[in-house]
C-alpha cells in the first residue's frame, strides 16, 4: 500500500552504480592544483564554500529505498487471545548523496546530505522547475493491527526518491587552490519526488515474539532518515 492509497509500480532493474565519489576528475582550469571530489563534498557540506548546484537534469525514472522498520515493534505474548494495536510511524524523506542503485532497482541510502548542500539542491530545483519545493518532508503514517499470541508486528517503509542530476560549485571568498569556483560534475541527487507527495510503500510486517520482552512494545520506534 502507499500513503495515498494509490500503488507505487515496481522499478525496472538496473544494474549501473551511483555512488558518492564519482568517476570523472574535477573541473579546474589547466595547471591548477584540482580538489578531489571528496574535499569539495566535505568544504559544500561545512559551510567552508558557498555552493550552488547547476545544470539539473531529472532521471526519467523513480527509484524506492530498501524497507526500513519505521515504527515501534508491539507483540503478543499471552497464551490465548489476540491483542489490536494502533501502529504509529514518523519519518523523513531527504536529500541524500550518498547511495548506490542495485540489481533490483532499489536505493541503498547513505547519510543525508548537510544542510548546505540540501539547500543548494533545493534552490537548484525550485529554479530549474519554477515550483516550490521543499528539501525535506517528514510523513507520518499509522495502521491498526490485530496481533495473535507468540506474533509480533511492526511497519516497514520504502521510500521514493527521484534521482537528479548536476554540476555542484563551489564559490569562495578568496581564491582556494588557485581558483574561486571548482566544480564537481555529474553528481547525482536522491531527493523527495519533485512533482506530488511521496507514495512511499508502507507496509506492515509481522513476526515470531520475543517473549523475554513481554507483551506490548518489544522495541522503540528508530530515528529514520531516507
């Protein structure tokens, strides 16, 4: 199910990488002294350069993350009966740079991206599609369920994300390796969808107790950031 109630289709496999350190030397002016591509990242990330991200394209297709626990685990844990629970999730959907895309067309998330490089990505996309936009949306998302004795339960999502991309730059105040600006080419965003709210695939997921818990909340809703 989604959060709209409408289904999110399945991915087409794809087989090629994303990944953080991309393929491709650094955009510098003959001679000069190059930033790797990680230093750019890290100086974009801290706030030490001023970075804007240019040039954005839209990948024509949309990518889900891999499932992800989002609430808290309630179980069963009487020897006759069953217990309903109300299931409660929150969780954000972000700007995130670090990921790559498997065989079977699901993202594998790293660490979202720092403030300034979201915000760069997001004046990037409310210029590039003349909308307002935002870099990071927080979903709730809530189910009841009826778990039987010895079961546990819980909520699963898998997020959607586009996949964007462009020309990150940095701009200094002063020359650094010889250069005001470098530029990191080709680096690709996963982002919020541009265009709707996220019909992220919520799913509910049930299981064997651990009794050793008891009965009720066997283990807390986790911080979860896609």
């Amino acid at each position: 199910m989604s959060i709209s109630g409408l289904p999110v289709r399945r991915l087409v496999p794809v087989g090629a990488t994303l990944a953080l350190a991309l393929a491709g030397a650094v955009a510098n002016a003959p001679g000069a002294q190059a930033l790797t591509n990680d230093q750019i990242l890290a100086q974009c990330g801290s706030g030490i350069a001023k970075c804007t991200y240019e040039d954005v394209t839209k990948d024509g297709k949309q990518y889900k993350t891999k499932p992800q626990r989002v609430s808290a685990i309630y179980q069963n844990c009487q020897k006759s009966g069953d217990l309903t629970y109300q299931l409660k999730a929150d969780y954000t959907n972000s700007v995130t740079t670090g990921f790559t895309i498997g065989g079977s067309g699901d993202l594998s998330l790293g660490t979202p991206a720092g403030t300034p490089v979201a915000l760069a990505v997001k004046g990037a996309i409310q210029g590039s599609y003349n909308k307002s936009w935002t870099d990071s949306k927080t979903v709730s998302a809530q189910q009841t369920v009826t778990v039987s004795p010895g079961k546990s339960s819980w909520i699963e999502v898998s997020a959607i994300k586009d996949v964007i991309t462009g020309t990150l730059k940095t701009n200094y105040d002063a020359a650094v390796a010889g250069h005001y600006h470098h530029l990191l080419p080709n680096q690709k965003m996963a982002v919020p969808p541009i265009n709707g709210a996220p019909q992220d695939v919520i799913t509910v997921k049930s299981g064997k107790a651990d009794c050793s818990k008891g009965t009720g909340t066997a283990d807390a809703a986790p911080a979860v950031v896609f």
